[in-house]
C-alpha cells in the first residue's frame, strides 16, 4: 500500500495519554488565564496570527510570503519571553507560593492588624489619601528599597503621621512587613490592564499593579471621597466598610476569625461596628466591651 506510509498510526489512548493530555491541557488553560484581560493577550494573537500565516503559506506553496516569514518566526521564541517577562515572572511566582503536597506556604499576617484598621479608620474620616501594602510570602525588598527606610513598630499614630498631608513621606506608600513598619514612601508598578477603570488614579492603579506581581495585599483610602479599597491578585474591592476589612486582610493571610474570648480580652483594640451608625475606633465608657463584635464578612476576594 503505497499510501499507507503518509500517515502515522494513532497510539493507543491509555492512562497515561489521557494523563498527558490533561495536564498539556490544564498549562495551555493556565497560559491563557495568565495573559486574559491584559495588553499580552493581543500580542499572543498577533503571534499566533504570524504563525498562522507561515503555516498556511507553506500549506499553500506561496514561496514569496514564506521565504519572508521564515526569518520572524525562529525569534517568537526570544520575542515570547521579553514580551511577557511580567506574565511569565508572575506566573513562575504563583507556582512558587503554592502549597505542594503540604509543603510552603508559611506566610503569616501583620503582628499588629487593629494599629492598621484604627488609622485606614481615621484616614477614612478625615479623606486623607493613603496607600498601605502588606506583604505576604513574596518578598517587597526590591520596591522597600525604592522608598524611606522605616523599621519602626506597628503604630496607629506613626502611619497617620506618614501620610499627614503636606509631608515628604505622603506621597507613595508604605510597606509592612510582619510586625513591623519598613519602608514609607514607597515607588511601585502602575498596573497596565486594560479593563482596569480609567476613573482609577494613581494611588489605586499602584496598589492593583503591585498584587499583579506579588501576593501581597493593598490597603487604599481615597482622598476624594474617603472610601476604603483593598486589592489583592489584580483586582480592586472598593467601598468596603471597616468590618469588611479586617475579614478580608484575616482572610488573605489565613488567620482565623478571633474567638469570643479573645475579642473580649482585647476588646479596647478592635474596631467596633454599630448597626446605627459608621464604625468607631473605641468603645463608649462604660458600654459592653462585646456589644460591637465585627460581622463575619461573607464576600471573596
């Protein structure tokens, strides 16, 4: 049979190649997912529109368009990885701060978590603009460095005076670190999604750009209207009570909603929610310490 040769025999589909294509399939998802929304999704179609191109021009034998696509196409490789330095930077990072098989994954929260609340609570009253950062498992030090160095303790006082109206440290953000206050007036990346809103100014389009490349949570109080956002992994939650926040920031970092107990051992700490009216930093003298317990928020991230 002389055209029995042109064509390979199909192998036989057992576990294993279902297993394999599977996971080709799941990289292939995760590629997409990656570049999804983003300028780098319309340069991986332009790509693939090139190698489209070449294919057909060789399927339809037209040698001119060919010879002339056969010197761009060996570079996709190069051009592949310095277009998407970012996405691939990210993508390698959220491999890495995954837990495998129980291993990693060893992040914890800020020490101080009430100190934060209490000043986004004042900021919030009084439209002061801020831009706080919480850094998680990957590291900030790249963009500490690029801002004042700090290392001071968690304080309520110290973060209002960073971001007093007027002063050096202001304008850019500070960066926690633990339990401590590292670094204030910090630079960092712009996000560049398209879908993000062009009513964002730079305060919020910082803090969405900088959970694009790390795991890190933003904590952003608007000066124009006074409303508190966070952003974590791309995406920006604005408009959030305080309540709302301590959930998420808890929620984010995996620690546990306090028990009972403990809300009633440091009660003076933590932000209270009436149902009448906004949020206050401490309670009334002589109320029940437990009388303001936060609501358990119920929306993700």
């Amino acid at each position: 049979m002389p055209h029995s040769t042109r064509f390979l025999p199909l192998p036989d589909l057992g576990f294993v190649g279902i297993l394999d294509i599977l996971v080709v399939a799941f990289l292939i998802y995760q590629a997409l997912m990656v570049v999804r929304g983003t300028r780098a999704g319309h340069i991986l179609v332009g790509i693939l529109i090139l190698v489209g191109l070449y294919i057909a021009a060789m399927a339809a034998g037209l040698e001119a368009l060919r010879a002339l696509l056969q010197f761009i196409v060996p570079y996709l490789g190069i051009a592949i990885i310095v277009l998407f330095q970012s996405e691939i930077r990210r993508t390698l990072a959220r491999l890495g701060r995954k837990r495998w098989f129980g291993l990693g994954g060893g992040y914890r929260g800020p020490e101080s978590v009430n100190e934060i609340l209490l000043a986004l609570e004042n900021l919030s009253e009084k439209k002061t603009g801020a831009l706080i950062v919480l850094e998680r498992d990957i590291g900030l030090r790249t963009f500490i460095e690029s801002g004042v160095r700090m290392e001071s303790l968690i304080s309520r006082d110290i973060l209002l005076s960073i971001f007093q109206p007027g002063l050096p440290l202001h304008a850019g953000a500070a960066i926690i670190q633990k339990d401590r206050i590292a670094a204030a007036a910090c630079f960092l990346p712009l996000t560049t999604n398209p879908s993000v809103s062009s009513k964002l100014g730079t305060r919020h389009r910082a803090a969405i750009g900088i959970t694009e490349e790390t795991d890190c949570l933003s904590l952003v109080v608007s000066e124009e209207t006074g409303r508190i956002s966070i952003a974590a992994f791309g995406e920006l939650i604005q408009g959030l009570p305080l309540p709302d926040v301590a959930e998420r920031v808890n929620r984010h970092f995996g620690v546990q909603r306090p028990t009972p107990m403990h809300i009633d051992e440091f009660a003076a700490d933590i932000p209270l929610a009436q149902s009448t009216g906004p949020a206050s930093a401490e309670p009334p003298a002589g109320a029940d310490p437990t009388a303001g317990r936060m609501p358990t928020g119920s929306a993700k991230l």
